[in-house]
C-alpha cells in the first residue's frame, strides 16, 4: 500500500511488541521499520524501465528479507542506544522484524503483485482485496498512534488500549474487503455468463480511495473485457466494455525478452495498438482512469509502455503517462457518481 499507511502500521505494530518497554521510540522506529521495503525505490535510476518493473517489490519485499535486515537494523539500533542497556537486541529485533515483515503481506493483498517468494520464485501474489490508498484502513491506524502519543505521558496504561483498538478497528475493515471481494466476485461472475463472455481468465480489485467500488477485467484470447460495480449502486447492472488485445502486434517484436517481461508484469491481461512508428502496450489490470465510455484507448487509461522498434536500432521501452491532462477534481467527481450510480 502506500508509504504512509506502511508507515502507520509499523508504527503501530512497534507500539504493540515493544510500547512499554521503550515508549515513543516503538512508534517512531516502528513506522520506520514498517517503511524499509519500499527503500528499493532509491535504486530506479539505476535501472531500466523494465528492470523497474522487477525490482519494486522485489527482494526488498520477499518474506526472506525480514530474517536477514532485521538483526542488522537491530544490531544497529543497539549500537545507536548503548547508553540504554536496558533496550536489549531482542526489543530492537521485535520491532523491526514485525515492520519489516508485515509490510510485503499487507501489499500482497493489492493490485500491483509482490514477489513475496524471491529468490526461490518470482511469482507475484495480488489478492487484490484492498485499494493501493485506502484511508478505511490507514486512518484507524493513524488515529489509534496519535491517541497513544498524546495520553502516553498522562496515563501510559492507557496508550497501549488506545493503539490495539486502532489495529483492531483497522482489520474488522480489512477482513470486511475480502468479504467484499467474495461478493462482487458473484455479481461479475453472473454477469459475464448473463453477457455470454466466457473468458480465460478474470481478475477483480477495488477502485483507489474506498472498498466500494470494484473493477472486473477478464480475456479471452483476443478481447479484455472491463466492467464496474459499486456495492452501493442501485441496480445490478454491470455492463463490459471490450477491447481488442491484438496480441500478434507483439510477435513483430525483435526484443521477445523485454516483450515476456511485460506480459508477466500485466499477468497478460495487456492491450495492444499501433501508434505512429511504435506501439503502446496498455496494462488494463488497473482499469480505466475515465469512467466516459467510447474513448480511445490513451484517454481511457492512466499510462502505457511505449515499443519502439526499429530495423537498425536496439528495442526502446519506456513507460508513458497517458493522462497528464487528468483532473483529479474531475476524476474525483465521476468516481463518487459512479459508486452511487450505474454506468
């Protein structure tokens, strides 16, 4: 999820294994602890932007990596407070690992994939259950380290209560999206067959900022299909909108390395066209950032790889922002009627 929500649950899984054994300090390196995987973005410039596509949530993310940065970054906290014997390794180690641990878990449940296995496999769980920024989540956490903060000094009994109803109230809203996944799954599932779309494959994933809107993409082998429904719409009604996949653009393709790459980014749910000299291949797992219907594809989602590949030159592959122009007000605007309201 997002850094401040990764942050937030640190902080507050920091305050919960060590709260009253160092006080403050638990929130404070907690949240740091809880934000060390997403380090890995330091290394960007350093990388193609296919290599990116690997590298973020990468090994930094595997479960592997807790066990092996956690006694370093315990050892050097150690080192940082050695004039406070009394915050032994092992307080350190708790925190840190719990941080560092929890973090690549709770992004497995977003869209984007984590390769949770490195270096074994580089499978990338998505259960797709919880939006990327989803404040149903982080502002319980949010709120339950500030309470903590503010009545630790008056009534440290109480801090630790304050924080453990934040967790508590924070996970009652994340078991509630997996509920919420079941349940809309139902209602694409139905819908498909009412269409008499039999796809291959179909994946489903809430809309940014709430559990309540929900995205379906499913393909077959030369269309995806993109559908919405909102828990709280008033009719059952979802319609699909299809796009052609034209996969056999990507066959022209000198670099099949760079091309397998991104298809195994997008899980192959991708959509292909010719623009100009090049092609831009669409990742439509995040769906459409317009909810207009019959526009064209750059208008339709929010970026795009761009291949250009040409005879004497090696393959150019680099990720493009499709909707500068967005107007987050707008956006906004159309996503709060569309959770109201059926398409």
């Amino acid at each position: 999820m997002d850094s401040i929500t990764q942050f937030v649950l640190g902080a507050a899984l920091g305050e919960l294994v060590a709260g009253k054994k160092i006080g403050s300090k638990a929130i404070l390196w907690g949240g740091v602890a809880g934000t060390i995987p997403d380090l890995d973005i330091l290394f960007n410039p350093f990388f193609t932007e296919l290599q990116k596509l690997s590298v973020h949530r990468g090994i930094s993310h595997s479960l592997i990596f807790a066990f092996g940065m956690a006694p370093i970054m315990a050892w050097l906290m150690r080192k940082l407070y050695r004039k406070k014997p009394q915050i032994t390794f092992r307080i350190w180690l708790d925190v840190f690992f719990i941080g560092i641990f929890t973090h690549p878990l709770l992004d497995a449940f977003t869209l984007y994939g984590t390769q949770l296995f490195l270096p074994f496999s580089d499978y990338r769980v998505a259960l797709n259950t919880i939006a990327i920024v989803d404040p149903g989540y982080t502002l319980p956490l949010l709120l339950g380290i500030i309470g903590a903060l503010i009545v630790r000094r008056k009534n440290p009994r109480l801090t630790s209560k304050i924080n453990m109803a934040g967790l508590v109230l924070a996970h009652i809203y994340f078991l509630l999206t997996i509920a919420n996944k079941f349940y809309v799954n139902r209602k694409f599932e139905n819908a498909l067959v009412n269409q008499h779309i039999q796809p291959n494959s179909y994946l489903s994933n809430p809309v940014i900022f709430s559990n309540l809107l929900w995205c379906a993409v499913a393909k077959d082998d030369s269309m995806c299909y993109i559908g919405y429904y909102s828990i709280l719409q008033d009719k059952p009604d979802i319609r699909f909108d299809a796009f052609k996949k034209s996969e056999h653009l990507l066959r022209k393709i000198k670099d099949q390395e760079g091309v397998a790459k991104l298809r195994w980014f997008s899980k192959d749910y991708f959509v292909v066209e010719e623009k100009n000299d090049s092609l831009a291949f669409y990742d439509v797992r995040f769906g459409k950032s317009n909810f207009t219907p019959n526009l064209d594809n750059e208008k339709t989602f929010l970026f795009y790889f761009k291949i250009i590949d040409k005879d004497s030159q090696p393959v150019q592959i680099q990720q493009y922002i499709s909707r500068k122009d967005m107007n987050f007000s707008e956006f906004m605007a159309q996503l709060k009627y569309r959770i109201l309201h059926v398409d």
